[in-house]
C-alpha cells in the first residue's frame, strides 16, 4: 500500500463546554482531514490522527469557524529529537 505517516496528535481547544461542543469539534477536524477524533471538553483537547499532507493551520482555522479556539498542536508521539532525556511514562 501507499506509505502514508500518521501521526497521533493533540490540539488543545479553548471554549468547550459540554459533550455538544465534543460533536462540533470533532466534526470540525474530520472536515478537514483529522481521522479517529476524540474531543475531550473537560480537558480542553482533541486527540486525532494527521496523515500526511493536512495542514496543522487547517485544522486551527477549522476549529475558529466552529466557534472555539485552538492552541497548540502537539504529537502525541514526538519525534525521537524531542523525546530524548524524558522517558515514556511506565518506563522504569
């Protein structure tokens, strides 16, 4: 098949308040291209997959027009540059 990077993200979202507001941001990210998203209101994030070729700036400006505001987007596993010197949690 096609060699495609998905990437686990988070994006942190200001103004959700209920599982209403889950719906809308979710269906906000899958518009522009976000798979197997799961808001999160009570933490204030959405966690989904990224292939390649969607722009993070999409999916900020996605969640503008839903009525929220997005903050930073993170990967939920970062590259091995970023992550040397913290270990993972569980790790002994």
């Amino acid at each position: 098949g096609l060699m495609v990077s998905d990437d686990r993200m988070i994006l942190s979202i200001r103004g959700m308040t209920c599982s209403h507001c889950e719906d809308a941001v979710r269906e906000a990210l899958e518009s522009v291209g976000a798979e197997d998203v799961q808001a999160d209101f009570r933490q204030g994030q959405a966690t989904f997959t990224l292939f390649t070729g969607v722009a993070p700036a999409a999916l900020q400006q996605a969640i503008r027009v839903a009525g929220y505001q997005p903050g930073s987007l993170e990967s939920v596993t970062p590259a091995f540059a970023s992550s040397q010197g913290r270990a993972p949690l569980g790790a002994s």
